[in-house]
C-alpha cells in the first residue's frame, strides 16, 4: 500500500484483521510478518507471528513483537500469510497459500528503542 497506514507506538503492537469466509479448520494457519520498509520482497522478516485458524472465525488479532531495534521515524512494511489447508472427499491434503495487501506503518514512540 501507499502511505502509512498506522502509527506503532507501543513495542508490542496488537495486529487486526478480517476474511471473508470464516475457516471450517484449525489446521489453517495465519502468518503476521513486518519488514523494514525497504524490503518489499519481505526476503529479511525482522518480527513475525503465527497463529491457527478458529472454526467459524472472520476476524483474528495478535501482538507482534516486541519490536526491537526501531528508533522514531522508522517504517516497516506488514502483510499476512494465509496458509490454508483443506481434506478433500478422497482424504488427501490441498495446500493453498493467500497473501494480503503490504501495509505501511510508522514507528512513532521512543518506547520502542533498545539501547
């Protein structure tokens, strides 16, 4: 995404979000991943956090952190992995991977520094 979505102002942040159709499994999982801002490819994950799916559940939140090594005035960049998992009729297992939108966010507290 363009812009800054959001101001982090604490070091271990809680991350919101929704989908569409709730999961019929905990066998699914979601993946939080922040970035440095730079790092559009998300090839150097500096936080993340992994949660199951909760049977019928649209909308999850999770804490991420803590976030260490970020100073105000910094951006990270933010997405989530949606790793789903199906049985089919026959028994086997389809994998299918879904990743959200990159979000920006500003760091804009000086509780986060590590010295």
């Amino acid at each position: 995404g363009v812009g800054i979505a959001a101001e982090i102002t604490t070091a271990i942040p809680t991350m919101s979000w929704s989908i569409a159709n709730p999961s019929s499994t905990t066998a699914s999982t979601f993946n939080v991943q922040m970035a440095l801002y730079g790092d559009t490819t998300f090839s150097n994950v500096k936080f993340s956090q992994s949660i199951n799916h909760d049977i019928g559940a649209k909308d999850y939140t999770t804490p991420i952190g803590p976030l260490t090594g970020l100073t105000y005035g910094d951006k990270v960049i933010c997405r989530i992995i949606n790793n789903k998992e199906y049985t089919t009729i026959s028994g086997s297992v389809l994998s299918m991977v879904a990743i959200s939108d990159t979000v920006t966010f500003k760091i804009a507290a000086n509780t986060i520094n590590t010295y």
